[in-house]
C-alpha cells in the first residue's frame, strides 16, 4: 500500500507579506474530513474565531479543491472557496468549476489559505514552491476579461489560472463575486468583497507537478464503470446540448418560474429563455468545459448584431435566464447576455443582481421608488436599458447603485415603507431562482442551509420526480416512487438530508453535483471507491455520507456560536406569507406551520435538539466531532 | 488505414485527453507527460488539441542520426528506441508541430511522441465531444462531405 498522501496547505499572509507551508498527515482525521469543503471547515472551525468581522484582516479566504481534482475522475475540477460572508454574518461555502483549483493542485497544494490584508492592491502569484505576492496597481479598477489578459501577458503564460475580483469586489458590493478565470465563478456570499478588503485582486496558480494514485487498477475501473453510467442515464445529453437552461422550460409550464419578482410562475414567449433557442438564434459557438468534464454544460455565446454587437460572454446559466430575464419580466435574449457579460466581467453575483434589480422594479410598482430616484432610469417592468445600467451602477456604487450593492437585507431595511415584503432574501442572502412554493424540499433545504435560501448546499431535484432516475432514487431514500412529489411534505426531511449528506461528500470530493444530484450517474459508492483508490485510505458508502454530514453538521456550529438558532431557519417574507397562485397544487406557500412540520423532522433525524435545532453534545459526540463541543459551548448553549 | 483527425470547433477544452494518456503511459496525472497537448485561448474558449500527425516524409525520423526512430508498420506511428538514442534532441526540433518531447522519468531522459496506443488510442475513448477521432482514411472525407449535407439542411429549416 502505497504511503498516505498528506493534506499540503499553502498560508499567504499579506500583512506580513509571508507565506507557509504545513501539513496534515493523520489519516484519521483525512477519513473524517476527506478534503476540500471538509479540511477547510475542520481549519475553520479549529482555528477562527467566529465573531470576527468578515472584512477583519483576520478573516481568511480559502480555496480548496477537491480530493480528485486535478485527475481524469469525469467531473471532478471543482473547488470550494470559504469565508465568513459580508452579506449573511455567517460561514459561506461557495463551490467553483473552471480550470484554478486544477493548477493549485499541480503546484501541490490541497488547501489556500489567505489572510491578512495587504497595504496596496496585491496579486499572488503561485507557480509550484513559488508563492509570491505582487504588486496590482496596474490591475485595480480593470474588469475581470481585461485582468486575466494582462496577468497572462505580463507572465507569458497563457495557461496561468486565476480567481480574480472585477470593480465590485473592489467597491465592496455584498454580492461580489469571485470569478475563477472568466466563465466561472465562486458567485454568491460576497467573497469578492472580501478579497476587496485584503486589496487582494487576484490569486493566479501554475502547477507543473503530477498527481498519483494509491492504487490505480481500482482507480481506472471505478473510473470506467462512471463513464459508463454518464452514457446511460437519460440526463446527460440534454445538459450537454443545451446547458443548464434546459429546464426553464419544463419550469415555466409547472407555474414555478419565478416572473416579476416571484409575483407570478410563468412568463409568455418563455421560448426566448431556453437553451434550445440559444442554438436556434445562432448565439451559441462554443460549448465549455470545467477541467476534465467531458458533459460540458457551460456555453460560450456572442452577439454578432443588433445595439450589443460584440458581446461575448460565458452562459447564460439557469439561474441568469431567470434573475436577469423573466424575473425582471425580461425575454430579451440579446439584452440578458449582455446582462450577463457585465455581471461576468465587474464581477457581480448575477442571481443577486437580478434579485436586486426586481425588488427595485416592485419598489416603482408600490409606489415607493420613483424613477427620479434612480436617475430617471425608467423602472418598469421589462425594461432592459434599465436593467442593463442598473449592474454598471450597482458595481460602481453610483446613485441607487449604492443602494442595491448593499444587498437586499440591508437595501429593504434602509428604505422602509414594507419594502422587505418584497426584497427575496433570507438572512442576508438573496434566494436562487427556485419557486420553494412549488417545491417543499427545496423550502426546507433553503431553511436550513447555513448560507442562505439557494440551492447550492442541498440541491434536490429529484422531488420532481424528472427522470427515471431521479424517481428511483426517491424511492432508495423514502421507500417507495410516489415520494417524487414535490407538493407534500412527508419524507422531506428525509430527501433533504441525504442531498445534503452527497452534496458534502461530492464537495470535499471536488466533483460536480450535478452527477451526484441531478443527473444521478455518480453515487455515494462510486464517491467512496474513488476516495479509497485514489488516498489509500479505506472507507465505505456511509463513511463518506458521514464526512458530508459532518461538513452540515460542523457549519449549524458555526453559525449556532454567532447565536442563529431554529428561529432563523426562515425564507424571504413573500415566499412565506403569499400564495403562488401560478402553482399546480392548492395553497402553494411556505408559510411557518408547513416549514415548523418540515423542521421538526428534519432535526429529529438529524438528532439535533428540536428546539433550538442545534446539535447536541452526543450528536457531535456520536459524528467524532467532540473536540469542538467545548469551544462552541464557549458561545451557546448546547443540550 | 486510419487516420487520427481533430475538429477544434468541438473541442470543449476538458483537457480528458492528455489526463487518459499521462494515466496509461504513465499511472500519474500530469500533462507534461501526455503526447497528446490542448492548447487554448480562454477568452474566446477556443481549443485546439495537437498531437504527432504521424508524417509519412516524417522529420524527426529523417533528423535522427542515431536510428532510434522508426515506423510501426501496422499504424504508421512513429515509435522510440530508447537504446539507439543519444539524446541529442535533433528530433524535437525537427518536428513542425511541436508532437515530439522530452520527458523525465526519474533520472532517465526520454523522447515521447504519441505512439496510437498500438491502434486504439486511450485519448480518442475519452473524448465524449469527438473533437479528436481516429477512423478509417476513407471515412473522413465522407464525414466531411456527409456533415455539409446536414449544414445545408438544417439551413432549410426542416425540409427533408
């Protein structure tokens, strides 16, 4: 057997302009946490006080990649990046394909931690044993495209990585994204903002090293047996051709598309939103990959004419189509990806944008903003100048931009006049495109998720029951198919658990969740053959699901030290307290007696206490988490 | 005879090919290693993946003072004995595509060209965009010919 592999952690301080290498090397602890989310957690938790100010030198960033990155592992180039979040107060996981975590790997690091802050803007640069922090001068203020050009020409190498801030990161907008290269980005929580604070531009890697495996026979046949599950199942294909638009569609016939601001669930002329028509009106060229994803599910789009001639961007996601187009009552493609490029290149979260946008559109329909207020844009409904104006406003902080960059939260409470009924937002972050009150797993995995109401903790599409798939895997969580149902919520808890557990598991991993949880070609064995043949390091099925659980488990403690309990487990006001009249099922709301069913089971599975929906003590006892109890017990109570 | 053809217009720049053949000539992930190199421009998301074009007038074998390049007379690869060679690197510099490296194996310096995996190029199962193919001689020009049909049809809109 091959020797253990440890965890390799780069440390750049920027205040001190000093960098470090260090180690794990227990295979105990490797098992438990398997790399990752779950490292960079298990660092978190061990390390950082979690009262600290988001924008405190202090406070770090930290890119991991996942155990598989960097090798063949089909959809396996995916890296977490953490950080306490400016916009929610509390830990935010956020999790990135592209090619970055790819080149950290080769350069020999499993774990980038950045902390401290630097005096004047700064890059670093890593390039093997090579970790330098350099001067950014020149690249502060330039957007995302304009940075990577110039990082790569100054250093003759078109294959640098990076993972860069734009304007908005720089201005501190709550919902600057980190963007990793140019078509990927590590969106939500404010990361960028946080690199902002450090005056950190850019964090550039190029790894020359290879990465080997402990037993590579089983490595290559776990290998070829997901090759052939990808080619089997029904869901790849349509990913692969049309991206993931592919189901604004099916999304709008149900009445869960959310329009207006989730006023209404479907839009007229949905057509102009669908990944099919970004092949029919000739906008798609290309299709792009993450590292060693053969599904390729990203697009690369141009405008060739019209008033946008000359865009060309990456996308447009789901997610985009909605907060940038139906949500704003918008179904202008060309207009959405030119939304799209600006958000790409200023580096802006393109759902809480969107989000943002809409509230600022309803504010004019109440009767609470007029279109003086911002500027004489005019805000009605589906305007796209407005819509388009509005982004470079947000990233530059100018006039209402300043507003609406301060997040949802914060921009509703500010203004008054009831406008938090209808800002979509939840515990500072603004809630991902999905209509929870169609979707009552959904609802509840937003509850509870420790970054916010979006679904890039726990996504569970199998509810719908789409494929054939997804019905028998309700069936191997629940026990029987008839709980692919959205609209009920019996066995929720159950489903929500288990999505959260291979979420997790497939983060630390570094693959991709949508063949784990949407496309379904990747499951909690395959995930543990991988991890055992690539580490040398024997576990099963449930000990990976464990790690996962672990990973939710260990970031509830985090927050439950900040003092949120059950009683935060919330969605935005509207969600909760309007019906969904677009909906296929009667009284379609998610409204506090349907999440409290939904809650109590969910905790009691959990085996937290129901009460305050916080582990307890035996519970991290029983996870092998105890050595924590006593530095959480130093904030809040614990049964 | 088969012919190993690239379309960069599919190419979606996953980089699968050069992990397969680092992993199966070599049990590690490590591009340096692969015969086979994607070369990109990110802005654009253009990719191009090259690799030895095996030449029937082949330079690095007509450079080759010592003989330890020579011809698989099955594939037409172009193959490497590593006790003829004396390391002069003549080959590498000879090759127009830039197909031909020098590679460390421990101590050991050794020239790899891509040698076909004896016919059933690793690369090639990888690649679920078929940007890169390795098909009968005949077949490509038919391929060709076949998806200008299809260009033309589809420009009529569903008239079949």
């Amino acid at each position: 057997m091959a020797v253990i592999k440890p965890v390799e952690i780069l440390t750049v301080d920027l205040s001190s302009g000093k960098s470090s290498r260090s180690q794990i090397k227990d295979p105990e602890i490797i098992k438990k946490y398997v790399g990752g989310r779950g490292i960079a957690l298990y660092y978190l938790l061990s390390s950082l006080n979690p009262e600290i100010d988001p924008y405190a030198p202090e406070a770090p960033v930290i890119f991991a990649p996942g155990v598989l990155t960097g090798t063949y592992v089909p959809s396996s180039g995916r890296t977490s990046v953490l950080f306490k979040s400016p916009a929610t107060g509390r830990i935010f996981k956020t999790n990135v394909g592209g090619h970055f975590g790819a080149q950290l790997k080769f350069a020999g690091y499993d774990l980038l931690v950045i902390k401290g802050r630097a005096e004047k803007p700064v890059y670093v640069y890593i390039e093997d044993d090579n970790a330098e922090i350099r001067d950014a001068s020149h690249l502060w203020g330039k957007d995302v495209r304009e940075t990577n050009r110039l990082v790569r020409e100054e250093n003759d190498d078109p294959e640098v990585q990076t993972a860069c801030i734009g304007p908005a990161g720089e201005n501190g907008v709550a919902y600057a994204s980190i963007q990793v290269s140019i078509y990927n980005a590590a969106g939500r929580g404010g990361g960028g903002a946080v690199m902002g604070a450090k005056n950190l531009k850019m964090v550039a890697a190029r790894g020359t090293r290879g990465i080997d495996v402990a037993d590579p026979e089983k490595f290559s046949q776990t290998v070829s047996r997901l090759w052939d599950k990808m080619n089997s199942v029904s869901g790849v294909k349509p990913l692969s051709d049309y991206g993931t638009s592919i189901g604004v569609e099916s999304t709008n016939a149900v009445g869960a598309f959310p329009v207006k601001n989730f006023q209404q669930g479907s839009i007229d002329n949905i057509e102009y939103l669908t990944g099919p028509y970004l092949v029919k009106g000739g906008f798609l060229k290309r299709k792009i990959s993450c590292y060693s994803c053969p599904v390729a599910c990203h697009r690369f789009v141009t405008l060739d004419e019209g008033k946008y001639r000359g865009t060309y961007t990456g996308g447009p996601e789901y997610e985009t189509l909605s907060a940038l187009g139906g949500g704003c009552f918008i179904t202008d493609t060309a207009a959405i990806i030119k939304g799209g490029e600006l958000c790409n290149i200023l580096g802006l979260d393109t759902i809480s944008t969107g989000n943002s946008i809409q509230w600022l559109m309803e504010c004019k329909q109440r009767g609470v903003v007029s279109d003086e207020d911002a500027s004489g844009l005019d805000l009605s409904w589906g305007n796209t100048e407005t819509m388009i104006e509005l982004i470079k406003m947000i990233a530059k902080r100018e006039g209402i931009g300043d507003l609406l960059a301060k997040g949802l939260k914060a921009a509703s409470e500010e203004l008054g006049k009831d406008s938090h009924k209808w800002a979509i937002q939840a515990r500072g972050l603004e809630q991902s495109r999905v209509e929870t009150r169609s979707a009552y797993g959904y609802a509840l995995a937003f509850a509870v998720s420790s970054r916010g109401p979006d679904h890039l903790n726990t996504e569970c599409l199998a509810e719908f029951g789409g494929s054939p798939e997804a019905r028998q895997l309700i069936k191997r969580i629940t026990g029987s198919e008839e709980y692919a149902y959205p609209h009920t919520t019996e066995k929720r808890a159950e489903i929500v658990r288990w999505h959260e557990d291979i979420y997790g598991a497939s983060d630390a991993l570094g693959v991709c969740a949508f063949p784990t949880t949407a496309q379904f070609w990747v499951d909690e064995w395959d995930l543990a053959d991988l991890f055992e043949s690539f580490t040398g390091i024997g576990a099963d099925a449930s000990d990976i699901m464990e790690a996962g659980r672990r990973m939710i488990t260990l970031e509830r403690c985090f927050n439950a030290m900040l003092g949120y309990t059950r009683k935060d487990d919330i969605l935005p006001y509207r969600l909760m307290n309007e019906v969904q009249h677009d909906a296929m099922h009667e009284d379609a709301v998610n409204s506090e007696q349907l999440l409290d069913i939904m809650k109590d089971e969910y905790f009691a599975l959990h085996e937290w206490d129901i009460e305050t929906g916080l582990p307890t003590k035996a519970t991290l006892d029983k996870l092998g988490l105890g050595e924590f109890t006593d530095k959480i017990t130093g904030y809040t109570e614990l049964k | 005879m088969k012919i190993f053809t690239v379309d960069p217009e599919k190419c979606t720049g996953c980089h699968q090919c050069e992990l397969a053949c680092s992993f199966n000539k070599h049990r590690v992930f490590d591009r340096q290693l692969s015969n086979i190199r994607v070369e990109s421009i990110e802005d654009l998301a253009l990719n191009v993946p090259v690799k030895c074009m095996q030449c029937d007038d082949a330079p690095c074998i007509a450079s080759c003072v010592a003989g330890a390049l020579y011809k698989d007379p099955v594939t037409g690869a172009v193959l490497w004995d590593g006790d003829k060679c004396i390391g002069c690197k003549a080959c590498v510099i000879a090759c127009p595509f830039g197909c031909v490296s020098v590679i460390k194996k421990g101590r050991d310096t050794q020239i790899a060209i891509c040698d076909l995996c004896s016919g059933d190029p690793e690369c090639v199962k990888v690649c679920r965009e078929k940007a890169i193919n390795y098909v009968d001689e005949t077949r490509v020009n038919k391929n060709k010919r076949e998806r200008t049909f299809r260009k033309i049809l589809n420009q009529k809109d569903g008239v079949v």
